[in-house]
C-alpha cells in the first residue's frame, strides 16, 4: 500500500523521466488566462478535445509584450510535470508567442465599437489645444528615442515651454498600468502644483503586439478622463491605436505630436515684428498729423496774436515736435542695432527704401503740404512729386 | 515699467497688441501716442528677448511612496541624444 504523496511523486517520477516531455512545443487556444498580484500567470490551453493546466512564472512572463487573450491561438513552449499538492499534470511554459492575429484584431475591433458606442471616440469629446502651452506633460519612456525626438522638436520650435516628464513603460505587461499612473501623475501635479497646458503621449513605431498598450481599456479611459487635453503620436503614420482614437487630437509620429502641440518660434519672431511695424507706422503716421496741425496753429497765432506770443507757441511746438523725432530717432536706432535680423524690416520704413520700391511723395509746390488725398487738391494745383532719384513738377488737371 | 519684467511671453504679446491696436486708432494726444509707442517698442523687445533666449526646462516628475509630489531638472537630455537612434 502506498500514501498519497509516495503514488503522486510515483507519477512525477515517471513524468519527469520522459525527455520528450522535457522539452515540450504546443498548440493551443487560450482560455482563463490570470495574472496573480506576484505577476506569475495561470491558464490553460487546449483544443477541441482535450485541455491542459499551464503556468508561467514571473520570470518568463515578464518577457512577454502584451497578455494573451481569451481564445487566442498560441505556440507554447516548456516541460510538463506534475503539481503534487493537487496531483495534477501541469504544463510550465517559459515561452509563449501567438499562432496568429486574427483573434487579437477581432478583440480590438470589438473593444473599439464597445468603447465607440460608450462616445469615448466622438468629435464632440475633442477639446481644443492652448495656443502658446507654458508646461507640457510628456508621457513616454525616458529611454525611448521618441523622448529625444520630442524633446529636440520642442527645443527648436519652442523652447519658452517647460517640459514635465511623466515616465512609463510603453510596452510589455505593465506598461498599460504605468501609462495610466503617469497621466493621473500629470493631473494630480496640474490640479496641486502648477497648471499643465497638454499632455503628450508618445511611442515609437513597432508591431501590433508592441503597441498593444495603447489599446488597452484602462489606458483609453484614462486619457478620457485627463482633465488636460491628450496629443497622441504613436507608432508611424499607418498605426492607428485606440489611445490615438481618444486623444484630442492625433499625431501620426512622436515627432509630429510635438510640432502639433506649439507654434514655431520663427512664426513668432516674424509676428512680433509685424506688430513693432505697425506700431512705428501708426506713432509716425500721429506724429505726420501732429506737426501739420501745429503748422496751421502757427499759421493762425501769427495772424491774431502778438509776436512774442507767437515766438512762445512757436518754441513748444518746436520742443514738442525736438523730442517727438529724438524719441522716435533714438528707438529706430535702437531697434536697428538690437535687431540684425529684423533690420531690413525697419529698413522698410526708411522714405528712400518706399521711394525705392516704386511710391512716390506728392507735395503741394505752394506750401509743401504733403497730399494724401484726393480732397487736397484742385485742378490748376501745381504738385511736386518726389521719386527714388528725382522730383518732377506738375499740375492738376 | 517694471510691471513688464513679471510678464510671460504670452502675456507680453497680448499686451503689445492692444498697445499697436490703441495706436492706429490714431485718436490718442501726441503724448500719450508717443507714451504707447515707447511701451509698444519695449513690450516687442521683451517678446523677443523671450523668443531668442529661451531654453527648453526639462523636469522628471515622481510620486514617493506616501503620494507625495515632486520634480527632478533633467539638465542631461542633449546629452542622452542619439544614443537609441
């Protein structure tokens, strides 16, 4: 007679002598697969007539992309034995890779019309993106090249932006996970420290399996759920994840995600211009209307009022009208110096460039009063027009 | 004047474009005209003091065991550059 545990390691025995057993390649569907919290995995295997109890230590699975699902068809590799305590023939695979797609893009597929018809993917979901974000969160992996490709871009096109890394992993079995604690890192550090402005989430390009994080449920819900709106830049052009499906708005690279998050510095520089332009161009023009209505004032005093009044308003207009132009003399000199690249812009406010371009000043010959419009003039009215390298004289007709 | 030494580059452009949209309004008192000008001017050199001297900050974000916040500078990332390419 023998106990239990003699018959059971009686059996293992005769098992374990088997090398055919030793070094074991199946296949199968998978089905109960589970994920204990020490990270070894359960599950078992089988085909329409038979099936077989399976373990994956830790170890092994660690090295695995994604988890398998429910009826996927996979290639399996290991030994078998015996599991004594429930006297039970266990297969322990160590690798484990899968026999096809198809079931994995029928999973997605279904995924995404359950989570379409929740209106996780609808238009009216996308928010709109800051103009000139001052922090922006960058969820990737701090090792990954997409991180370097994002952090150049930026640094090119807008560096006045600080950047808050939040790592994760962006593939394997826990990278769904982190990707989720980083964003809610991101919001937490956006509602409790500083504002963040957006959030980039990026990955690199790779196969189906390596991007399977990003379509994973947990992680598009979570990026549903950020209170700051998502650019995603996963994978290349032709990858299209879920993940990029939520987000608020979807880059085909980790590159074009940040070229799509702020404006170029360049753009800037040459508004920024336009705006110093403009301003010159109005104080000028002000300045043009000033000395005209001070020279009427004159015109009228020296009519009506004693001579040494005159000479009184006569010097505050020449006061006036001194430090008007030094003002205005001393900032386009500043400007010029300030700005090289800038120059030739001012340089367009230069009378003789104008001139050069092709406009022309007109003058009344009388009073050289400076005609802009047509009002001013009326026929038998002599003018001086000034050009580039000349003046012509003429008269209205 | 020292109000615009707190000013972001966001802030500093908005204002520079009120100050130009004031201008051509071309209903200001010379004074004030030549007032607006002089702020307009400073406001457009700040604006481009932000866009030539600006460096990207990097900063590593991490929640310590007790959720407790906080940030690391990332001075080294050029220096990282190229290596995964």
């Amino acid at each position: 007679m023998l106990t239990i545990a003699q018959l059971v390691r009686h059996i293992k025995s005769l098992l374990d002598q088997d090398s055919a057993l030793r070094n074991v390649w199946a296949e199968g569907e998978v089905s109960n697969f589970k994920r204990a919290n020490s990270g070894h995995c359960y599950f078992t295997l089988k085909d329409p007539e038979a099936s077989i109890s399976c373990v994956m230590w830790r170890n092994e699975a660690s090295a695995l992309t994604r988890l398998p699902i429910d009826g996927e068809q996979v290639l399996a590799h290991g030994y078998v034995s015996v599991y004594a305590p429930q006297g039970r023939v266990q297969f322990y695979v160590d690798h484990l890779e899968p026999a096809g797609l198809g079931r994995l893009y029928q999973a997605l597929e279904e995924l995404k019309a359950r989570l379409s018809a929740q209106g996780l993917f609808s238009q009216e979901r996308k928010r709109p993106l800051p103009r000139w974000p001052a922090r922006i969160g960058v969820v990737t992996s701090p090792k990954a090249a997409a991180l370097q490709d994002i952090l150049r871009t930026l640094a090119a096109r807008y560096p006045l932006a600080s950047v808050l890394l939040a790592p994760a992993a962006v593939q394997g079995l826990d990278a769904p996970a982190q990707i989720v604690a980083a964003v809610q890192l991101l919001n937490r550090w956006s509602q409790e420290v500083e504002p963040v402005d957006l959030i980039i989430l990026a990955r690199g390009g790779g196969s189906i399996e390596e991007l399977w994080a990003f379509n994973d449920e947990r992680v598009v819900r979570a990026l549903a759920m950020s209170a700051i709106p998502i650019v995603s830049g996963v994978g290349h052009e032709t990858d299209f994840t879920l993940a990029d499906l939520v987000a608020d708005l979807r880059a085909p690279t980790p590159t074009g995600a940040a070229t799509l998050a702020v404006p170029d510095r360049q753009e800037l520089v040459v508004q920024v211009a336009a705006q110093r332009r403009r301003a010159t161009t109005a104080a000028l023009a002000r300045l043009v209307a000033s000395r005209q209505d001070l020279g009427r004032l004159e015109g009228s005093l020296r009519r009506e009022s004693p001579r040494s009044q005159v000479a009184g308003h006569r010097q505050q207009v020449d006061e006036l009208s001194q430090f008007a132009t030094r003002a205005m003399a001393q900032r386009l000199r500043m400007d010029r110096t300030r700005l090289d690249g800038l120059g030739a812009r001012l340089q367009s406010l230069n009378p003789a460039a104008v001139l050069a371009r092709g406009y022309a000043i007109v003058r009344k010959l009388d009073d050289d009063e400076i005609v802009t419009s047509v009002g001013q003039v009326a026929p038998g009215d002599r003018l001086r027009v000034s050009l580039r390298d000349g003046e012509i004289n003429s008269q209205v007709f | 004047m020292d109000e615009l030494e707190d000013m972001t580059f966001e802030q500093a452009f908005e204002a520079l474009e009120l100050t130009v949209q004031r201008l051509e309004a071309g209903d200001l008192p010379l004074a004030e005209a030549l007032a607006a000008f002089e702020r307009g001017t400073r406001l457009a050199a700040l604006c481009d003091r932000y866009l030539s001297e600006a460096e990207l900050r990097v900063r590593e974000l991490a929640a310590d065991d007790s959720g407790d916040l906080a940030s690391i500078p990332l001075d080294s990332w050029q220096m990282e550059a190229g290596d995964d390419r």
